[in-house]
C-alpha cells in the first residue's frame, strides 16, 4: 500500500480537514488547523506532502519522524499542527484498514467513557450564571469560562474584583460539586495574576488555565507558588520538550496538548506518559472540529492520567456549523449525562461526510481571532 494523495479543505466555522489516501483505497481524515492560519498550515501540509506520497502509511512512527526531522527548522505551531493533522489522518486510515479504533492499536482502553465539559459566556465573559445553570441541565458535570476580558500588565483592582465577583456567581449558580475551570487564556500579566489567583481561591476552581502566557511560564514559580487548587496549561506548547521543560519546574497540575497543534496523537502520547511520571493530569485542549475532538478521545482512552475533556460543540466561535453538522453518524461523539463514550469505529472512531464537506468547502472561511485593544490604543492580550 502507498499513499497516492494529501485533499485539504477549509470549512466553516474555522477548521480544516484533511484526508490521505492510498492506491488500495484506503483513506484516513485529520484535523490540521492552527486557529486563525488554516491556510497557512494548509500549505505546510502540501509541502510535506513531498514526504508522504509513494510511503507506507503504516509506518506511521517513521513517517513523524521524517516529517518533523527531515526538515532543519523544527517546532512551531505551523509545522506542528500540520504533522499533527498528517499524523491524526495516518493513525485513522491504520485503523480503518485493520478495523480496530485507535486506542486497541495503542494497547486498548483503560475506560469506558470519558468526562466532558463546556464552554459558557463567550470572550468578554457575560450571563455566566444563566448559562452554567442551562450546561449543568444538560448533564454536564463541569464547565469553563473566561476568567477576565483585557487585562493591562498593571490594572486597577476592579478588574480584579470583576472577575471573582463573575466567579462567585457561576459558583452560587451550580453549587459546590460542579467543577468550574477558569481560562486566563494569556490574558492576565504577572503583576496582576499574583492578586487574581489568590482570590479566586475561596471558589474552589477545578483548574485555572493559561494563568499566564507561554513565554511567561517560568514565572508561575514566583507567583502561584502555594495555590490550593490546580494549574492548566499546555495549548501553545508543540512539542515534548517544551512540556519537559515545563513538568520539571513542578509548577503545573494539568497538561492540556492540543492534538491538533502538538504533533498529533503520536506526540500527545508521548507527552501524556511524560505528565504520569510528574503524577500530573491530562486534559487535552480541543476547542476544534469533529476530528481532533476523536483523536482527543482516543488519546484519552488509553491514557490513565486524563480526567477531562474540552469539546466545543455550542463554543461562540461555532457559527454557521458546528461539530456534529460534518459526521454521517453524529452518535459517535454524543455527550449524555456529561460523558461521552469513548468512539469503538475503526480508526478515529467517526465517519466524516465527504459530499457536506466539499459543500461547505466552497463557503470556506477567513477566521481570525478579535484584536483587541487598551484604552491607550496598544495591543491587549486575546
């Protein structure tokens, strides 16, 4: 068997899928998307392409390998989210062809179903109340909302108070078993986390993310040291070592790879062993489409440490489409009483409605996060 052909295809709301296919017709689909540059890692999949077509898609660890080492300029979220897309598409069309999941060709599961959560009151977070209320309704056991809109390096107190009177009100809402993760989401500067973190204390948070920027994680050790509640991060990390780098600083309670954007499943089990040797969580990031959400799962199956999973089915980013609309079978991700059952389907476990997709394709999409702005007109943290 050899791989004949990379399709990509841009479709609403902001994702893009690819699928690989072989001269046996065997086929595979992933998820390569940085959010807000899908046509770039578009062109980085066709330029890896060089690598692929004539290959064995079985090997699949030789082919990463090839794909992430072959060229001299390595990491970053572009190359990354492309080999990871590749990577997700080889490991479904591996699957397909054996007709097992995933998750039996990485030594099967270790559960049965996994724990989700949702998104609630949108970028400038708002009505948190109403719409945690409306989630935990729907069954879901936990939930995530935006911490804070823009945040100056140095901000008065209010803001401070804004968001923990926000906290306090999803946490009167839902009551003290419902888990509330907070998303700082790089927003919120050192001066002003070390004051936001300590306060959000008395609200029991089930994790705070991103509580500063990437470039800024070295700082965590001075500033949340202490903290009586977890700390997520790992969504702008790409790659094993900048997680390495992470775990050995002790800082961090929760890893959340995205497995669109780290390299793909193939990474992100690497990654998720690394978090068990530092007995830290797993809680991959998926904020994407139908395909990284499946390898999200499949990932999850096999890894004992991962407690929870993002899923943007409803997210406000999510308009004209959403995650289901591209699935012929839309039971394989469905979410009752909060969990969702991990996909049994060969491969990746969904199968994904090519007609739709070449549909919808031809709407595309041109998605770019807000810019926003300080009332001095600089740049603020999205």
């Amino acid at each position: 068997m050899r791989i004949t052909r990379l399709k990509t295809w841009q479709v609403p709301p902001r994702w893009l899928f690819l699928k690989i296919e072989t001269d046996e017709g065997a086929y595979g689909w992933g998820e390569p998307v940085v959010e807000g540059r899908a046509a770039t890692v578009e062109a980085a999949v066709h330029e890896l392409a060089d690598y692929l077509v004539g290959q064995d898609p079985h090997r699949i660890e030789h082919l990463w390998n090839v794909l992430y080492r072959g060229g001299f300029y390595r990491g970053g979220p572009v190359l990354m989210s492309a080999i990871a897309g590749i990577d997700q598409a080889l490991w479904d069309l591996k699957g397909r062809d054996l007709g097992v999941p995933v998750h039996q060709l990485l030594g099967g599961r270790v559960r049965d179903r996994m724990r989700m959560y949702a998104w609630t009151g949108g970028d400038r977070p708002s009505e948190v109340a109403s719409g945690a209320r409306a989630l935990v309704e729907q069954g879901f056991t936990a939930f995530k909302m935006n911490g804070t809109p823009e945040m100056a390096i140095v901000d008065s107190h209010r803001k401070v108070d804004e968001a923990v009177a926000r906290v306090a009100e999803a946490r009167e809402a839902v009551g003290p078993d419902v888990g509330i993760a907070i998303d700082f989401h790089g927003r919120v500067h050192r001066p002003m986390a070390k004051a936001l973190l300590r306060e959000l204390e008395p609200f029991h948070p089930m994790f705070v993310e991103e509580p500063v920027a990437p470039e800024h994680l070295p700082s965590l050790s001075s500033i949340a040291g202490g903290l009586g509640y977890p700390l997520a991060t790992g969504e702008r990390l790409h790659t094993r070592f900048a997680f390495r780098d992470l775990l050995a600083d002790g800082m961090v309670d929760i890893v959340q790879p995205d497995l669109s954007h780290c390299g793909g499943i193939s990474e992100g089990l690497r990654i998720a062993s690394l978090a068990a040797c530092h007995d830290v969580a797993l809680a991959p990031h998926c904020p994407l489409g139908p395909l990284t959400l499946a390898a999200s799962l499949q990932l999850d199956a096999v890894s004992h440490n991962a407690f929870i999973q993002e899923q943007s089915m409803g997210i406000h980013y999510n308009r004209d489409n959403d995650v289901l609309d591209y699935l012929v079978d839309e039971s394989a991700l469905a979410i009752e009483d909060g969990f969702c059952a991990i996909p049994e389907g060969p491969g990746l476990g969904v199968e994904i409605d090519e007609a739709f997709v070449e549909e919808r394709a031809r709407v595309g999409h041109r998605w770019r996060n807000p810019v926003w702005t300080h009332e001095d007109g600089s740049v603020a943290e999205w």
